[in-house]
C-alpha cells in the first residue's frame, strides 16, 4: 500500500519535482501533495499508475499510465516518460 512516505520516496527516486511527477502521472500537483503530506492517500487507478512507475523504473526513464479523462471513463494508457 501506498503511503505519504512511500510516494515522496518514489518521486524523489526519479528525481522529480512535485509538478514534474504530477504531469508525468497525469494528475493534479495538489493531488501529490495532498498524497505526500497524507491528507489523502491515493486509490483506485491512482494506486495502479504508482504501481507501474514503481515496477518499470529502468535507469533514467519509465513507463508511466496517463488517465484519459474525456467522457469520466479512465483508460490507462502505457508511455515513455523521459
């Protein structure tokens, strides 16, 4: 499970800013710090999109999900993030 330290740990692993990893992850910077502070913890599709940033850390890059949000469907989509 996902916690605030956990997250943050994740992040700065990849050597992001909160906004870098929040466009990479397709999600609100507010979203990250609320997660990174504890004021929220992540669910859903969320989870999945740090799971897989977690699992497919390769040197200097990773594959990442990014929501589509049009019509409240999410669909994760696979990409590479540099």
């Amino acid at each position: 499970m996902w916690n605030s330290e956990s997250i943050k740990e994740l992040r700065k692993s990849l050597d992001l800013s909160q906004s870098e990893f929040s466009k990479k992850l397709g999600i609100r910077e507010q979203t990250v710090s609320e997660w990174e502070t504890g004021v929220y913890s992540p669910r859903g599709g969320s989870i999945t999109l740090l799971d897989i940033a977690a699992k497919e850390v390769h040197g200097d890059k990773i594959i990442c999900g990014v929501f589509n949000r049009t019509k409240m469907r999410k669909i994760i989509y696979l990409k590479e993030i540099q």
